[in-house]
C-alpha cells in the first residue's frame, strides 16, 4: 500500500507536517470566522493525502460540503472553496501529467 503523502512533492498537496493550514491560510483565521474544527481538519487532512486521518473525520461526522472563503467578505459570493475542488483539481493535474 502506498501512503501517498510520503511522496507529497510529486503531487499538488500539502506536505504532511503543514497540519494547520487551510489553503493557505493558517486554521486559526478559519476558526475565527466560526467555521467548526473538524471540517477544517477534513480539509486539512485530505489536503495532505492523510487518506486514513481524512476517513476518521468523515466517520466522527466531518462535512465535506463545507464551502471556505478567503474573507469574510466573499461568503456572499460563488468562488469559496471546498474539499470537492481540493480533489477535482489533484484529479484533473495528475490526469494531465500523463
């Protein structure tokens, strides 16, 4: 079994010790916004191909349908981020690199 984050440099995702980012921007910007940890972490942690932590999350009742925002401001518009586009846009390098 390949644990995938341990080649981290080979593809687009975070390295496996970067645990308290949230795109680029540290968790704590996010918590202060009210966004609740665990969603965070899911995000975190499949940002970082920790495929077994990612599962854990979900399982503990993460929601992966969490939309994040660069500010505050932008909540009210249609350009966040989530996790789905995390992993639409791994797919759509690793297809490309073919």
């Amino acid at each position: 079994m390949i644990e995938y984050n341990q080649f981290w440099s080979c593809f687009y995702c975070q390295a496996p010790e970067d645990t308290e980012e949230v795109g680029m921007e540290n968790i704590q910007v996010f918590l202060k916004r009210g966004y609740r940890e665990i969603d965070l972490r899911l995000y975190n942690s499949a940002e970082r191909f920790s495929f077994s932590e990612t599962k854990k999350l979900l399982e503990l009742g993460a929601n992966p349908n969490i939309t994040f925002y660069e500010t505050e401001k932008d909540e009210s518009r249609d350009d966040g981020y989530n996790i789905f586009d995390r992993i639409g846009s791994e797919c759509s390098f690793l297809g490309s690199c073919i």
